[in-house]
C-alpha cells in the first residue's frame, strides 16, 4: 500500500489538473468567448474546438474518480484513517462509505425538478450538511475521513455528470451546430447548469482533498466546538461557492481585443 500510495496519488492530480483545468476554461473562458461569436464562425470553430477539448475533459474527469477510488482503499481503509481512537466499522459507517456512489442519483433527481439556481444552492447545501454531519455523528468518520468522503460524495456527482449529462449533450448541440442549425435549447440549458454545478463543488472539494493540511479545523480551535468537527467544512463550502460565484461575475468583464 506504500508503494502504491505516491504512484496513484501523483496519476490522481494530473488526471484532476486535467479535469478541473478543463471545466474552468469551459466556464470561465470558453463560454464568455462563444457568446461573441457569429453563427458562420461558430459553425467553423465549435466543431473543431469542442470534440478536443471535451475528449481530455471527460477522461481527466473518468482517471481522477477511478484513481480518487483506489486512493480510499490504500490511504484509509487499508491505511486505517476512518475512525478516531477506538472508532470501528458500524453499520452507520458502511451505509455512508457506500454513499457517495448513491449520491449522484439523488442529486439528479432534484436538479431535475428543481430549476431554480438558488432554490438548488440551499436544498444542495443543506444535503451536504446533513451528509457530512452523518458521517462524523453516526459513521463516526475522522475529521480527515468525512472531508474526503464528502469530496469522494462532490467528485462522483461531477464524474456523473461529465459522463451521463454534458458529454451526451454536447455531441447533439456540436452536430447541430456544424450543420447550421440551432441547438437545442434544452440541451444548451442541461450541459450549462451541469457544467456551473460542477465548477461550484469544484472549489470546496480541493479543499476536502487536502485534509491531511487542515486538522486545526476540525474542531477545539477558533471556537470551533470539538462536538461538532464539521462546522468548518460547511464554512468553507459556502466560502468555495462564494469564490466561484466572483469568478464568472470576473469572466463576464474579461475582453478579447
């Protein structure tokens, strides 16, 4: 497991610098772009362009989950990181080890239903509080274990929706594009809320995957309660989001010459 920790771990940032990296420019630099395009030019560039740059999103996003999988098993469990002191495997802990692989199933079904943005904002963050407090107070997680658990949560539902949401999206709004037609506007409505619901959890999971750089937050510092470990996390995803939120107001103002 030793051996296998450095290896997987450095092939696990390169595929997330590759996937994160991607979704920014989608959002925060392509997306802007498009909107001053003409539709001739549109019709030239988008094919050429996208196809690319969604090829090295979509398998950055598939190397950065599969690899983020094989990372629980050596650091924490076959590393022994989930439980504090005398913690051992309940029921509690199996149910919510098992539910970031559920989580994207849920998610869809209320990003389905529910369109609007800050309706979805609330009802996704009081989830992830009611996610992580479950991991602490009932799996009985460590401070580091919840943080990536939850991240583990984030990263599978953005996986989920690079792969079963955007990509199939946008090869039907590519081809309409290149044969001069209008895409269609739900299409152009679904990959758009998938991709900015990607780049809002993008924020707070690089924070939960250096949890080996964060334990004077979980709790007895800053009058942060020790009962409590995951206050700061909630902190910091509304702080992530918040950051996110400044960036596209910033890329709206960006010019071309």
């Amino acid at each position: 497991m030793d051996v296998l920790n450095g290896p997987v771990r450095w092939l696990h940032i390169i595929a997330g610098v590759l996937w994160i990296g991607m979704l920014y420019f989608f959002n925060f630099v392509n997306g802007p772009m498009a909107g001053a395009l003409d539709g001739d030019t549109k019709k030239k560039v988008v094919p050429e362009l996208m196809p690319r740059a969604l090829f090295w999103f979509r398998w950055g996003a598939a190397w950065t989950w599969v690899t983020g999988v094989l990372l629980l098993q050596i650091v924490f469990y076959g590393g022994k990181l989930m439980f504090d002191g005398g913690g051992a495997w309940t029921t509690g802990a199996i149910v919510m080890v098992v539910f970031p692989y559920v989580a994207p199933f849920l998610y869809d079904a209320i990003a389905k239903s529910v369109k609007d943005p800050k309706q979805f904002g609330a009802i996704a963050f009081v989830g992830a509080a009611i996610t992580v407090a479950l991991m602490a107070m009932w799996g009985g997680f460590s401070y580091r274990a919840f943080n990536i658990h939850l991240g583990a949560t984030f990263g599978t539902i953005m996986a989920f929706n690079v792969w079963f949401r955007i990509w199939p999206a946008q090869q039907k709004i590519i081809r309409a594009v290149k044969e001069g037609q209008a895409p269609d506007a739900a299409l152009v409505a679904l990959a758009g809320a998938r991709s900015r619901h990607n780049t809002y959890m993008s924020a707070p999971l690089l924070w939960m995957m250096i949890n080996n750089h964060t334990p004077e937050f979980s709790g007895g510092n800053f009058g942060l309660p020790s009962r409590y470990p995951f206050v700061a996390l909630l902190v910091v995803i509304l702080v992530g989001w918040h950051v996110v939120w400044q960036f596209y107001k910033r890329a709206a103002k960006v010019k071309g010459f």
